[in-house]
C-alpha cells in the first residue's frame, strides 16, 4: 500500500494543468474532427504520435466537437512530476469534480484533507465518478508520462470503473501503460 501524506495537502493547482490548449493562431488545416469515426460509446480512446505531430490539437478539437454535442468534458495536462500520487490525485479529483452537475471550472470541488493510501484515494474517485451525470469525458493529455506502477495499477481501477458516466480520452507518444478498452 503506498501512503500518501496525512496532513492537509498545500497544493496550488495550476488551471493551465486542468485547461485544454489553446488554438494557435494557424493551425495546420485537418479534416473536421466529426469526420474522423471516434468511438462514442468505448471507456476510452487512445490518440499515440510522435511529439509535434498534433495530438493535443486533434485532442482539443475532439473536445470542442464533443462539447458541442453536449458532452461535459474536462482536461489534464500530464508531466513526470505527476508520478507522485500526491500530485495527480488533487488534479484527478479536480478536473472530474468539475465535471460534475453545477461544477465550477474555478474551484476545486474535493477537501483534501486526508486522502490516505492511493488505493483508497481511488476508491474515493470511483465515488465521484458515480456522481457524474451521462456523457462525461475527462482527457489525459501526455499520458506517457505516467510510469508508476501504483499510479497505473489504480488508473486500470479506474477505467475498469468508467461506464456511462466517464469516458476517458488518452494522448501520448506512447501507448499508455494500462488496458483501455
């Protein structure tokens, strides 16, 4: 069991973490997103390219086109330092406590005061995740970053537990190290 830290946890959260990329002023011209026959009802979706290819793009311009469709959907941008659980699990619980019915993109929904061990932090998510309404969609940009054992045996918890009310859209330069379905 890996413990997480059991006083309250000082973490600013950085909004451009929980944000989608902002469009460029050019983009290189694609076919419109709603073109490409991208899974409406799979737990997850996987988008794998070399760096600067486009992905966060295409991801954006996926959220953009689901949003219109009515879907809610949130963001998380990834890096290495998100190995640490007591760093991804205040993002986790973020960008999916926005997603939910009257969720504010400007606070964090979640108190984080003592979240134990990573397995009952999860377990926590999963709750939430039970919370949400239909058609939530939570992306996880630079998912390759992810190497933590513990963190992916959890993230596998976690897709296991998406059905109806999560849907998680993955991108990276490689293929994550979990079995999305």
């Amino acid at each position: 069991m890996t413990d997480m830290a059991k006083s309250p946890l000082e973490l600013t959260l950085l909004e451009t973490k929980l944000s989608p990329p902002r469009a460029g002023q050019v983009e290189v011209p694609r076919a419109p997103v709603a073109e490409f026959n991208v899974p409406r009802t799979n737990k997850s979706f996987c988008v794998v390219a070399s760096a600067g290819s486009g992905k966060s793009t295409f991801l954006r311009q996926l959220y953009d086109a689901l949003e219109s469709e009515g879907h809610r959907c949130g963001w998380l941008n990834l890096d290495t330092r998100d190995n640490a659980p007591t760093r991804l699990v205040p993002y986790l619980f973020n960008a999916v406590g926005r997603l939910l019915p009257g969720g504010d993109a400007g606070q964090a929904p979640v108190d984080f005061e003592y979240l134990g061990s990573l397995e009952l932090a999860f377990s926590n998510l999963e709750v939430l995740v039970e919370q949400l309404g239909p058609n939530c969609v939570l992306f996880m940009d630079d998912f390759h970053f992810i190497k933590n054992p513990q963190v992916l045996e959890q993230m596998n918890y976690l897709l296991d537990a998406c059905d109806v009310h999560l849907r998680l859209m993955l991108g990276g330069r490689e293929l994550p190290l979990i079995s999305p379905t």
